[in-house]
C-alpha cells in the first residue's frame, strides 16, 4: 500500500528572486498536508448532537495501536459480530454473551455508547434454528430476543433488532423466518425487543437502503405502517456499504423522508470500497464521498450518528469478500489518518489546520564569474519544524550551463535537469540549519540565475 500522499512532504512551487548582485533565492511551498488534530471525530460529532463510532470484533481487542485508536477517537461502538445468534444462542436455549461482554466492558470503560447488532439475522444463524418447527419458531424468535435484549438492558443504546430483510427489488427475503413465521415475524421481534429493553431505541437496518429505490421504498411502506399499527419501531439504520464515486445522490432525501415518519435514522455500517491499490485520486475521490455522506446526515436533525464498518482497512470485511477491492476505511492498516479522516474531521466541523512549510529552502548565488565559466554556491536551510534526513535541490540548465565539478552534495544530471542530492554527512539539518553546496560551472550565454527548488527526503 503506498503512503497516503497526503501527508508526503513534497515541493509544490519555486520561485526565484534575483537580488543584490547575482543572488537568487528558492523557495519551497510545502504540500498542504492536516497537522495533528486537536479533536476527536468522536468529540466533534458530540459537538453537534450525533455520535461518530465504528464497529469492532473481539480478535482486535488484543491489538494495542488499534485499541489505542478505538478508545480515543470514537464516542460509539457496534458489536460487529459476536452479538449475533451464531455467538449468543449456539444451541437452543443455551446463552453465551462472553464475547460481546467484552466489546460492552470495552465501551463502557472508554465513555463510549454501544449499538446492538443484531437480533434477527438470517446470516450468521446457528444450524439448529433452520430445523426448528415452524410452529416452534415465533416462540423461539422471541426466547431469543428476550434473553439478549433481557441481558444488555440499559446497555445499549440502539439495537439492531431486524437486519437485511428485503430483496433489492422490496420483496421480503426468503429466510427462514419469513418462510416459517410469514410476514408478520418482523413486527413481532420489534414487540420482543421492546418488552426486553424497553429504553434502547430499536431500529430495522438493511444496505442498499442508502438513497431511494426499490428497496428502501419497501422499508419506507414498512416503517410507515408500524407507525400507524402502533409497532414499536424508533430508527431506521442504513449500512451505507458504498462504491467509490457512486453515494447515491438521494441520501439525504431518503433520511429526510424517514425522519418525517417519525423515526430516527443512523449510517450504521459506512464503508467506501474502491479498486486496491490505493492511489492519490482515489482517495481524493473516496475523501469526497465520505464527506458527501457526513455531510447528508448532519443535514437531517433526527440522523443520529454515524459508524464506519471498523476503521482501519487491516480489519475490514471487504477484502474476503470483495476480491480486488478494499482501502474502503479511513485508516490505513498501519493505524494512519486517510484522507477520508480529514475529510470527515472537517464536515464534522473539525479545523482541519495544515503543517507549517516542511522541508527546505534553497538559494544559489554565483560567487564568482569569468569568460565561458563561474562557480556557485547554493545554501540549503531548513526551514520546517522538525530535522532533516536528507534534502534535494533542484533547477534547470540554461543557456549553455553545465555542472563541471561539484563539492558537497551527489549530483545528477537528466538532459536539462540538474538534481544535487545531500552529501552522507550533509543530509541531517536542524531545524533553522544550513548548508552549503558549490560547483564550478561553465556557460555559453548570460549564464543566467536559475529558479531552484528544494525538498526534503
Ligand atoms: O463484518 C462482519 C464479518 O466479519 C462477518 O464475516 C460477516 C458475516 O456475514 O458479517 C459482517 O458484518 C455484516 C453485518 O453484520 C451486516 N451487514 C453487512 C456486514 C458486512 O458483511
């Protein structure tokens, strides 16, 4: 994976200034890059009313960089997937919550809220439930919520109770559920969650429910019907499982329009995926779209919160299942801030600040001229707030220049090009120190004074 290009120290511009005699002075502008923040997106999410969190499964918890990253900078947590009925419920009647403990422990210790996921799933589903009696399975369904629910009462504060349970066209999946208890199981499990838990907020998540369409039409009709039969429904959780340059543009729209039925709204499960490698433009582009995402449910006062689907493109679900594709998070594997952090730091309302000009700066100064030749001197400082490891000067030849001898640094020329990088002693520069590199030229024309450019290594 290459090094988010974000954050490379590179030279953007150089101008030269003549001045007093022949001086000339070169000045590297460094690349925009975001400094450190002061903030969390987690703070600046609670900043205006909404939570910023991501999801999180139990081999993780041993990683420190990561539990480091996990316990700062979000204020929520979805159990990503030792809640479900394979971890819970093994064997019929047989509860175990150990794992998913520790995730709830985790948060809890971290000031940090947690989203259940999920109740009713027909993925992730223990053998025995598809063998159960469909006379048997309402009763089970019920069992089941019951004692989940029943066990994190008071400890959640969203809970996932129904998931993916629409085809794309908006008819109902054929689960098992579906098939054994028929239409009306999803609206039971809601009355489930609620006796269970009655303060948790119980939500029906599906993807490619994220703008209009078919199938988030059929959630619309569903949830607008359970309103009006009294069904205890409070949110509508959209994963936001997104393509690279393809967010719908009817996002906040379609949270505009469940809002207005009366529920809430959450991204519960954001991920951007795009073709790996990574490269600039890509996660230019992918920046943009986790912006446009940010950006659609601040735009909503009832959507709620945001979570990304884990945060560090090491741990997401995407790779396995997706060959080809990944970088979809807004960290990378090493725990770096993507380009799509910053841009969710800043539609959050975060400032996000640049680094002062790093690297270098470069002036040449002919010291000395005579018929057909000269010698130079070029001084390199640095001018950035941390030392140098190396630094790379570089102009154009002009009219006749050429390098003769150089003293102090490693020259290579390309054509018109003259590049001096450091000497091995030279390279490590304090910050505000200088050095000096010189060279006898020789010139057929005005041997003009060249623009020169500066970047550290
Ligand atoms: O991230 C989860 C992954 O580890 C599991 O292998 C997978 C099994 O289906 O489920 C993933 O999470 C899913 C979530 O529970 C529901 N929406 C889609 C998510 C990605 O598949």
């Amino acid at each position: 994976m290459p090094a988010p290009a974000g954050r490379a120290r590179h030279v953007l511009a150089a101008t030269a200034v003549a001045v007093a005699g022949a001086l000339a002075v070169g000045t590297a502008v460094a690349a925009p890059s975001p400094a450190e923040a002061g903030s969390t997106l987690g703070r600046l999410a609670a900043a205006k009313g909404r939570y910023f969190g991501s999801a999180t499964d139990n081999p993780t918890l041993d990683n420190a960089p990561y539990t480091a990253v996990l316990g700062s900078e979000f204020n929520q947590i979805t159990v990503g997937n030792t809640q479900k009925w394979q971890y819970t419920e093994p064997s019929r009647g047989q509860f175990d919550f150990t794992q998913a403990d520790r995730i709830v422990a985790f948060a809890q210790a971290h000031d940090q809220v947690v989203r259940g996921h999920t109740l009713v799933w027909h993925n992730q589903l223990p053998d025995w439930v598809n063998d159960v009696p469909a006379g048997e399975l309402l009763g089970v369904v019920r069992n089941h919520i019951s004692a989940v629910a029943g066990h994190y009462r008071g400890q959640v504060v969203h809970w996932d109770v129904v998931n993916e349970a629409f085809e794309e066209d908006g008819t109902r999946r054929q689960t098992v559920f579906q098939q054994k208890i028929g239409d009306g199981y999803i609206a039971e499990a809601f009355k489930a969650a609620r006796a269970a838990d009655p303060h948790a907020k119980l939500y029906y998540n599906d993807y490619n429910i994220d703008g209009i369409g078919a199938k988030s039409d059929a959630v619309y009709e569903m949830v607008k019907s359970f309103k009006r039969q009294g069904i205890p429904i409070d949110g509508v959780g959209l994963q936001a499982h997104l393509i690279l340059g393809q967010v719908p543009s009817t996002v906040e729209q379609n949270i505009r329009r469940f809002a207005e039925l009366g529920v809430d709204v959450a991204i519960t499960e954001l991920d951007i995926r795009m073709r790996t490698p990574r490269d600039a433009a890509k996660d230019a582009q992918q920046a943009q779209d986790y912006r446009a995402v940010v950006n659609a449910c601040l735009a909503v006062t009832r959507c709620v919160g945001i979570t990304v689907w884990d945060f560090s493109d090491g741990y997401s679900w995407i790779p396995s299942v997706f060959p080809g594709e990944g970088a979809a998070l807004i960290y990378d594997e090493n725990f770096a801030k993507k380009p799509a952090y910053w841009a969710v730091y800043e539609a959050l309302g975060g400032t996000v600040t640049t680094d002062p000009p790093a690297g270098c700066a470069a002036t040449y100064r002919v010291t000395a001229q005579w018929h057909g030749g000269f010698q130079a001197e070029v001084t390199v400082r640095n001018t950035g707030t941390t030392a140098t490891t190396g630094w790379t000067v570089r102009w154009t030849l002009a009219q006749g220049q050429a390098v003769r001898s150089l003293w102090n640094g490693v020259l290579a020329t390309n054509g018109q090009e003259a590049t001096v990088r450091n000497a091995p002693y030279n390279g490590r520069l304090a910050v505000g120190a200088a050095t000096t590199f010189g060279f006898i030229g020789s010139s057929t024309g005005t041997n003009p004074v060249p623009a020169v450019t500066c970047a550290t290594a």
